[in-house]
C-alpha cells in the first residue's frame, strides 16, 4: 500500500471459528482445496478499481498472507468493530484513502464485478450497502403482524467515502454494519441488484459452499470443453 493510492479493498479477517467447531478459523480451511479466504483475495485481485488490499488478522497468520499473497496485513481485534477500527486506522497511516470497500473473509463467492460497482457508486454516494429483501414470513414475539416489506438485511461488501466513515465509525457502537454508524443525512445506496455471497458461519454451511464449489467448477470445465 502506498500513500498515493485511494481506492482500497479492506478483508476482515478476524474470527477464530468458535461457532464453526473447527481447530483453525474458517476461513483458512481447505476449500475445493484452497484456503476460503484466498477465493476472497483472488476476487479482489481481479477488481480492476482498486489500489491496495489489506487483510486484517490475527497476527498468527501475517506471514503467511504476506508472502503467499503479496497483500498488507495488520492485527485483528477481540471483536469485528475492533478490527475495522485496526484496519480503519492503517489505511488512514499508509494511504490516501478517498475510497474504501469491505469485504469478509468467510465469504468466498464474493464476486469483482461487485467490488468495482461498489466503487463506481461511491461516486456518487456517500455509502454503499449490498441489500437482500426478505422473503421468509417474519414474526416478532407479541404480534405476528409484520409487513417484511418494511424490512431488508445487509451484507458485504459495503462502500464507504473514507473521510466520513473515519469520523462517525466507534469501535465499541453494537451495530455490527458500519454504514448504521453513519449520520442520517449521508447519501447511501442500498444495492439490491446483486446475488448474496453465502457466509460460512457454520459446518453446514461450508459443505455446502463445498458441492457448489464443485458445481462451478464441472460448469466451468464443462463451458471450456464446448469452446475448445
């Protein structure tokens, strides 16, 4: 990372997998036989946008992303603000950060077309959130009348201008998305016309990133085969 460049992809990679059950945290468990969160570094190689990429994570793991993936790191936090917060603060010593995208590291369908759309919002808005409508009845303990409509989820990746999001962000708020620290008069863009990068937070969940991992790649090979 350098102090000219402006526009960066941030990797939250802090969790230690307490409710995946695993001996190492997810997102360095084999994947279709690579690291999951190498699936998330080669999507933002690919984003043709950004200047830098910097993983964030617990230090155990900083020479090994050094030297396997050629990206800056710096140390996680005990909690996801706190190693926004570390991550936040590095970007704003080694660059000259207008732009910022964050992405997570246990999300490994992660896409670079997606990245370079986030930034390109930014030039208009203040923020950029990746939105999901709900489709499933929702109930609330008390009533079960609940318009779902009124409702939508949020996800990574989230764009920000990084000088606002520098001056609202706090490491200890209870919102767990930046872009709910933001004030009420930024400019944001909930983007719905995107596909949900499913998040491995449980063992169900990477074998079944697993089959579809597979899936792509007999698709792909499949897709190829028909070219040659």
């Amino acid at each position: 990372m350098k102090k000219t460049d402006k526009n960066i992809l941030m990797i939250t990679s802090g969790g230690i997998g307490q409710r995946f059950g695993a001996s190492i945290p997810k997102q360095y468990l084999l994947l279709d036989g690579k690291p999951v969160i190498e699936y998330v570094i080669e999507a933002c190689r690919r984003c043709q946008t950004a200047d830098g990429i910097l993983v964030v994570a617990n230090s155990a793991y900083h020479n090994e992303l050094r030297e396997k993936y050629d990206v800056d790191v710096t140390d996680s936090g005990d909690q996801l603000n706190e190693t926004k917060k570390n991550g936040f603060d590095y970007i704003d010593t080694y660059s000259s950060c207008e732009k910022l995208v964050v992405v997570e590291a246990v999300r490994p369908f992660l896409e670079a077309e997606v990245l370079d759309k986030t930034f390109e919002l930014l030039n208009d808005y203040d923020a950029v959130a990746c939105a999901r409508k709900i489709t499933d009845s929702l109930g609330c303990y008390g009533t079960w009348v609940v318009n779902r409509e009124e409702y939508y989820t949020l996800n990574p990746p989230e764009g920000f201008r990084f000088k606002l999001l520098k001056q609202y962000f706090k490491a200890d708020s209870l919102f767990t998305e930046s872009i709910q620290q933001l004030p009420d008069t930024s400019k944001i863009y909930l983007n719905f016309d995107v596909p949900y990068f499913d998040k491995i937070t449980y063992q169900e969940d990477f074998w079944r990133a697993e089959a579809m991992m597979k899936l792509r790649d007999k698709q792909s090979f499949i897709k190829n085969s028909m070219q040659d």
